[in-house]
C-alpha cells in the first residue's frame, strides 16, 4: 500500500508530542508500504533535522507557510466563513494546493501508472483544511 501524508508538522527533531506521534505514525505506516512525506510548517520555524534515514521514507517535502498573526481581512473571513477556525491560515491554501499537487505529480511521474497513492492520511484537521481534500468550500 502506497501512502501520502499530509501534515502541519514535521517530526526532525523528535522533541514535542506532536512530532513524537508524527514519527510514530509515519514507522507505522512504512510498515506497510511505501511512504511520502508533504509537510507544511511555519516560516518561522527553524529547528529542523534531516529526514530519519532508519525510516526509509521514499520522498520528503517540507514547504513553508506565512504564520503572521490573523490581520482585518482574517477577521472579515471569519464572518464571512462560520466553519473555518479563525486560527487557521486560510490565506496559505493556494500555496499549499499548489505544492502539493506538484508533489504529487512528480510522485505519478517517477512512479508511472502505480504511482498513484492507496492511502492519504492527514496529519491533524489543520492539514486537512489548509491541504483540501473533498471539496471545501472557500
């Protein structure tokens, strides 16, 4: 079983409970199959480790997000959209998207027609949201 996940955290350095169930979740998943990793951080993280190599990952993409606090028209959203989290950087979801198709495609691209992915598991809602999956409205 090939499998993408998507996530709003990236687990090098093991060092938060985030991260920790992150690395946990990815060896269970390589368990039992191939396994890429699209990750979405905030620009000002800085505390990142190379990709555990014992983990045997296929691929690893790790893209960064504006993290500025909500501004007005953050706020003029939350009126405007009841179901979205006024926490969540909406204004990223372009960006994102776009990332990982390409991520995906150069994924299709390498692998041929059993390039396709068996399995997409999102790392908390958050990448769900910011990802897309079924369609969501904006």
């Amino acid at each position: 079983m090939r499998t993408l996940v998507v996530a709003t955290e990236y687990p090098w350095p093991v060092n938060s409970g985030s991260r920790l169930r992150l690395a946990t979740t990815l060896e269970a998943l390589r368990a039992c199959g191939p396994v890429d990793l699209f990750s979405v951080v905030a620009k000002s993280r800085v505390d990142f480790n190379p990709a555990s190599r014992e983990l045997g990952l296929e691929r690893v993409e790790r893209i960064t997000i504006d993290d500025r606090p909500p501004g007005v028209a953050d706020y003029v959203r939350a009126l405007r959209l009841a179901w979205a989290p006024f926490e969540l950087p909406l204004r990223n979801r372009p960006v994102v998207q776009r990332a990982l198709r390409d991520f995906t495609s150069d994924a299709d691209a390498s692998q041929g027609q059993g390039g396709r992915y068996q399995l997409v598991w999102y790392f908390q809602v958050r990448a769900w949201v910011l990802a897309g999956g079924p369609s969501i409205p904006s």
